[in-house]
C-alpha cells in the first residue's frame, strides 16, 4: 500500500502529505498482518473533511489479499443490519446471529463516514460490534471525529459511552491532522451550483447537460409519491423543499442515485441560527432529538435530509445541480450539524469538478 501511496505521488496524482503518509503507514502495517493470516487490532482513522481518509481506505482495501472482506458506506452497512434484524425478528438475542453471520463471511469489515445520529444505532452498535470484535472481525473505519466526539450531544449519551471505551480499546486511533482539503484545490468555479438562479436558469442547464426534459408532476421512491419538476431518462429535478422536508430518508435518496445520473434541486435555502421551539426529526421517520444544550436551526431537519441527499449522490457519482440562496461555504450557518456539513460542503465543490456522463 506504501508502495501505491508513494507512486500516485511520483504520478503527481497526489500531493505529498506527512499526515497522509502517517496513516498510510498505519493501514499498510495493518494489511500486511492481514495477510499474513496474523492477529491484529482494528483501526478508526479520523480527521477533517477532504483529507484524502477514503482515498486511503481505497488503497488499504486495494492491497488486502484476503476474500473475506467487505467495504461499505456506514449508512449501507446500517440499513444491511436493519434488514437482517427484520429477518431475525422473534429469535432471541438476534444481534448475535447477525454478528455470527457477518463473522463468517467477513475477516475485516471496512466502514466509511462512520457517524452515530441517535440513539437506537447508538446502542445497536454497542451490542453489535462488542459481538463482532469477540468473533475476531477487524474494523477499519474513517470518520470526521475521534471517537470521543461521536454522538456528542445527543440524546441519553451517557449510554452510548461504553461503546466508545470499546471503540479506544479495540482500535488504534490514527489521526490525519488538519491541512490542506483537497477536494476544494480544483474548484475554482462553480458551474453545477447557481447562485440566486431562477428555476428557468436550472432546467436550461440540465437540458445543456441531458437533453431534453419533459413535465412531470410525480415519481414513485420508496413506494411513496413524490412532486417533481420535470425528468428525462437521466436527470430529475425537485423543489428543494419536496426533496428535503418530510418523510424521507436515506433510501430515498439512495434510489433516486441508483435510478438517475444527475439529479437536480432547486432553491436551495441558507441554514441559518434561528432556534426552534420544537424538538428535531432527524432523517428517518419518528425520530425525535433531545434539544438540550445544542443551537438548533429552524431547517436542522432539512439540513439532514440534505447531507443525506449529498453523500449518497457522492458515493454514487450521481451529480447534484443546484440553486441555492448563497455560497456553498455559507449554506449551514447553525451549530448542531457544523461538522458534518463541513463535509457535505466539501464534497460539494468536488462534484463541481465532474462530467456529467447522461
């Protein structure tokens, strides 16, 4: 894996980075034990957004040699547990037969994006990987925070706090300290994010990209209705608010990603601070937030609904073309979802880099 690293430098792919090249070392260290057929301790990599964490996974992945491996998004690997838990629904302790079947498929199990946003995966998570880690499954994990920040502030925290000990126990913490966000050194221009734009303006740009587009009033996602502006085989246009408020959640977007090369939003609103006097709904249905001692905007539901909507666009290389009230930087201007929206933000002025390929 150093190997690789060190080439995609001479290839002047990448640009040379000792924070990089520190946690380089650390997954290299570790797939060779790998390997090997040797024991290991898992690995939770963590840093700033745009620091190269699943460019590093890629290559980690790349360089095992091993079959019984699996790499996924943290929100595909949550949505296989749930699923599986709805297949071992009456069986006692069914946590244990889904970690006894991820344990005898999967020697190492590599999660990207690892987060917790309430408290019922909080504590799946607890009882699931101590499973696993006792089956002998190795982790390997980025995410923005160190493991002492996950679910900060959220609801009955002190109960997700085991899981942490268990996580800094288990793992070794690697940190790719702050520099340079490499996602934003190309993005000089902005041409799939248009700025106070009319509707017209979006339709004329997609129409550039896909063709033609023709009216319509709803598609089917998930079962459900949703309102739409116009559609052809590749692109789908939405009003900002359709997409975003209500009952969606992250399988709605992953279809729309699956289904369709581009998908475009219009009118797109500045998250500002105005604090509700209600409590927030977080992406799935009935969820309900705790909002003590956290600044909440008015729009944290919908700002949720939009980091989802971006990060599942972004795994999939579904392009996102937007209107929106300001600039990408100034988009989320709250404080409860401040970090995640700083990686939304970045992957963003990546995708303003990409072809769109109808």
């Amino acid at each position: 894996m150093l190997t690789r690293y060190q080439q995609l430098i001479d290839q002047q792919q990448l640009t040379a980075d000792p924070a990089q090249k520190n946690a380089c070392a650390a997954l290299d260290h570790l797939a060779q034990r790998l390997n090997q057929g040797l024991t290991t301790e898992s690995l939770y990599l963590y840093g700033p957004v745009g620091r190269g964490k699943s460019m590093l996974m890629d290559l980690f992945y790349d360089s095992l040699f091993i079959n019984a491996k699996v790499r996924l998004h943290y929100h595909h690997f949550m949505r296989r547990v749930h699923q599986q838990l709805q297949l071992n629904e009456g069986e006692t302790n069914p946590l244990q037969h889904i970690a006894a079947a991820w344990a005898q498929q999967c020697r190492v199990i590599c999660l990207d994006e690892f987060m917790v946003e309430d408290i019922g995966d909080a504590m799946l998570l607890a009882n699931l990987w101590s499973a696993l880690f006792d089956a002998g499954v190795v982790l390997v994990t980025t995410s923005n925070t160190p493991p002492s920040e996950l679910y900060r502030g959220g609801l009955a925290r002190h109960r997700f706090e085991p899981f942490i000990d268990l996580l800094n126990r288990q793992c070794r913490i690697v940190a790719i300290d702050s520099g340079t966000d490499y996602r934003r050194l190309t993005a000089a221009e902005t041409p799939y994010y248009l700025i106070g734009q009319s509707p017209t303006k979006l339709k004329s740009l997609c129409e550039h990209l896909s063709g033609p587009v023709s009216p319509t009033h709803q598609i089917t996602v998930m079962n459900r209705p949703i309102n739409t502006l116009w559609c052809n085989s590749a692109i789908v246009g939405f009003d900002f608010q359709q997409l975003c408020s209500g009952p969606r959640s992250h399988r709605d977007y992953m279809e729309l990603a699956d289904r369709y090369r581009g998908i475009a939003v219009n009118a797109v609103p500045q998250f500002s601070l105005q604090p509700c006097a209600e409590a927030t709904q977080g992406i799935e249905e009935g969820y309900q937030r705790d909002q003590a001692s956290v600044h909440l905007s008015h729009l944290d539901n919908e700002a949720r609904r939009f980091i989802a909507l971006v990060d599942e666009c972004y795994d999939r290389k579904c392009l996102l073309v937007l209107t929106a009230a300001v600039d990408i930087d100034q988009l989320y201007r709250a404080e409860l979802l401040k970090f995640p929206f700083q990686r939304c933000a970045s992957r963003l002025f990546e995708m303003q880099n990409w072809k769109f390929v109808a």
